[in-house]
C-alpha cells in the first residue's frame, strides 16, 4: 500500500474554535463576576508583579474559586468545559476534513496549541478528535485538588509545541529530544505539512514561523465583527499569514475551501518531490554501474 504523507492542522482554541475565552461560558460565571471584571483583575494582578500573565490568569482561577467555595478539582474544570460554546461547523469540521484528505490521499492529524485550560478543553465536545493538546494545566494533589499550575503556554511556549508536533514528541516534559538535531526530511511532520489556525497576539510568532518554513497560515476572526477582521487582516498585509477567513467551519464557508485547496497542493507537491527522488536514484543507481 502506497505510503501517505501526513498533515498536521493546528489550531488555537479561544478565539479561533470558540468565540471568547473558555473561562467565561461557567466558569467566571460561577464566581459572581463579569468577564471584564475578572480579566481586568488579571492584568493587574500581571502589572503589578510584572509577571506573566498566563500565570497570573491560572492564579487568578484557583483563588476565586477558593474564596467563592468552587471546586477546583480536575474534573470540575472538564465540567467547565461541557458548556463552551463553538463556531459554527466546527463539530462537523473534523469528519469533513478528515473525509477530504483520505479522498486527497492524506493522512490529517488534528492538535491544539493554547493559552487556554486543557482540562476545559478535554470537557468539549470536540476534545476526541485531536491527537494533542497542547494547553495551560494544573498540578493536581492527592485529592485531585489544583495546587499550582503546571504548564503556562505562552506565545514562546506555542512555538516550542509546533516543533514537538513537527519531531513527533508527544511528551510537554521532553526536553531531551526536542533539542536532538534531526534532519528536516526525516521528521514525522516536516513544516510544510502544517496548517495553524489563529487569531490573537499570542499565534503570531507560531503563524509567521510556520509560512516562514513552507507550511500554511490562516488567520480567523469572529464572523461580522469588523474590529477583528480589521486584525487579521493586518496580518497578512504584514506577510505573517497566508489566508485570513472567518471562523465558520462549514462546508459551503471560505475556510474549507482554503483549507481543501492547501490539501491538494501539499499532495501534489509531495507526489512531485517523491517523483524527483525516484529520477535522482535512478540516475546513482546508473552512474554507479557506468563506473564498474
């Protein structure tokens, strides 16, 4: 059976899958506060320490949830995540991508690079079709209680997981084989068969160094909010994406055929590279027995 060369899609989560941030369908609600209130609370907690921000928003969660009397346990986070709301089509999404690519002769893979919470994440609908989640977690104690965070994925850290996915390391703890040199034709998914999907600051450094590599970049925004189509659109003005697109993840919407199209040529442009090998073996192969 004829060997099939495996794509990877990339995609942010809030923002890109979901509108807003995960934390605000139950969580924040939960806590007796506005969105604003608490991200507000946030940046200043970040300012004031001049700290990370992602660390100071996971702070944040389990100290609110302790003083309102919320469980912080991991499976009360995943209970969290049940009520995140999606873009259009993006439950349907996967099986209609996975469907073209088989019919394009690929083989799709599905991972998620975030500053969200992964164990809201897993609490989605969606949490079975991707092989990794890459996300912010938590360290959890003997009673399964959150004590501290346990990875804070920053825009730095993002890029650090497209090279995990790009090597073939499933590992976030790995710090052995991520800094092994290995030739870019014998990773399991070499950066020309990446497509990330993105929409805020944090992505940008991850979709610049995927174009800037070969693969593919499409920047999303909310559908009918022109402030963030106004953003993504000064992306690829800057050359850091290739496609900017809506999030409506449906058939019949911009951002399948976009994503098709990327498809066909990553098929092609292997079948060409395969077919430059089995010219350039051949001639060795030749060469070789002219010489004896």
């Amino acid at each position: 059976m004829k060997r099939q060369p495996t794509v990877a899609l990339i995609y942010d989560f809030d923002g890109t899958l979901a509108p807003g941030n995960m934390q605000e369908y139950s969580f924040i609600e939960e806590l007796k506060m506005t969105p604003k209130e608490f991200w507000d609370k946030s940046t200043e907690l970040s300012k004031k320490q001049d700290a990370s921000g992602i660390l100071c928003y996971m702070k944040l969660m389990l100290d609110e949830a302790k003083h309102a009397g919320i469980s912080i346990k991991r499976e009360s986070f995943v209970q969290f995540g049940e009520k995140v709301e999606l873009f259009n089509g993006v439950k349907e999404w996967f099986s209609l991508i996975n469907k073209a690519g088989k019919e394009i002769g690929l083989n799709i893979e599905h991972y998620i690079n975030s500053s969200g919470l992964k164990e809201m994440i897993e609490g989605t609908p969606i949490a079975k079709e991707f092989k990794n989640i890459y996300a912010c977690s938590f360290i959890y104690d003997n009673d399964g209680i959150a004590t501290w965070p346990a990875i804070a994925v920053d825009y730095t850290a993002k890029t650090q997981f497209i090279f995990k996915i790009n090597k073939g390391i499933k590992e976030v703890s790995d710090n052995k084989k991520i800094n092994e040199y290995v030739p870019e034709e014998d990773r399991p998914i070499p950066f020309k068969r990446m497509i990330y999907f993105g929409d805020g600051e944090t992505d940008i450094p991850c979709m610049k160094m995927v174009k800037a590599n070969g693969g593919y970049s499409i920047a999303v925004y909310k559908p009918k909010d022109k402030g963030k189509r106004k953003i993504a659109e000064k992306l690829i003005l800057d050359n850091r994406v290739n496609f900017v697109c809506q999030a409506d993840y449906r058939d019949s919407q911009d951002i399948y055929n976009v994503v098709t199209t990327i498809l066909e040529k990553i098929k092609r442009d292997y079948e060409f590279e395969e077919l430059q090998k089995k010219h350039l073996k051949s001639a060795r192969k030749n060469n070789t027995k002219n010489k004896v």
